[in-house]
C-alpha cells in the first residue's frame, strides 16, 4: 500500500492564477467592501410625455448613475433637452436619437417609442446630509416650447 503525502503549500498554490489571486488579495472581504462602496446603484426617473406635458417621478442624485426613462405618449414625435446635460457625457439606449442643438445635445423620440439616458453628474465626494439641497433642472421639448417639466438631482453640499 503506498502513501500519498499532501503539502500544504504546493496544493495552495497548484495553479498559477490562485497563487496570483492570493498575492494580489483578490476574493477578500477587504477587496468587495471596497469595490461595494464606490458602486453606487442607478437612480431612475421615469418622464412620460402625454397630452403635450411631461410627467415626471423619481430622483437623482448627484455623482450617482443616474438613467431617465422617457416615454412618449403623445402622437407627434418630441424632444428632450436640459442644461443638466450639456458637457455631461449621456449614453442613449431604446428608440430615440441624439441632435445636436444649439445649447448642447437634445434627443428625440418618436410617438410610442421609449428612450432612456444614462449619465452620471457632478461629485459623490461630499457626503449626503439632511440638509443637502434638492436641484431642480429645466426640461422641455426643444420642438414644443410650451413643453416644459422639472427633474429633481440632491446635491451633494451642505445648503
């Protein structure tokens, strides 16, 4: 009968990517608190265009992701600009499109369609307090003028 003697050490580090996992300190509890607190979950608003007027629920919060859904109801195509995006970076997903207008980018979307923007705005550095102000931000439709609405960020300052 023959005995197999097992190491300790050479069956931890039997392949190269779990001995280099251990050096870096990769799957510890440190590593995913960390990497946990700098990911901030979405926010979402949800904008429906109906009856020729923006109907908006949700927040954002400032240095958070945030995505707007916008639905539109109407049957006449519509846009969708706010100061809150000009030299802000906005990824477009769904059924609408990107023009260039100008006082920065607008967006489009057709009767039926739904469009939704991600974007991320201003620093998540400054804590959030009770007494960090709600922003509002000015949308219209930039093809209706007297389409108007709000959306509402929190800031991240003490106000």
């Amino acid at each position: 009968m023959r005995t197999i003697r097992s190491d300790p050490a050479i069956a931890l580090f039997s392949t190269p990517a779990l001995a280099l996992g251990l050096l870096l300190g990769v799957g510890t509890a440190d590593t995913h608190a960390a990497t946990a607190e700098k990911v901030s979950p979405e926010l979402t608003i949800q904008v429906a265009i109906k009856n020729m007027a923006f109907r908006v629920t949700g927040y954002g919060r400032e240095g958070n992701p945030t995505a707007i859904v916008v639905r539109n109801d109407d049957g006449v195509t519509h846009g969708f600009y706010s100061p809150l995006f000009k030299g802000t970076p906005v990824r477009l997903e769904g059924d609408g499109y990107q023009v260039t207008g100008k006082e920065g980018p607008s967006f489009r979307i057709d009767p039926g369609k739904t469009m939704t923007l991600h974007f991320t705005k201003g620093s998540a550095e400054a804590p959030l307090t009770m007494m960090s102000p709600l922003m509002r931000h000015v949308i219209w439709c930039d093809m209706h003028p007297d389409v108007k609405g709000e959306l509402f960020i929190i800031e991240r300052r003490g106000g």
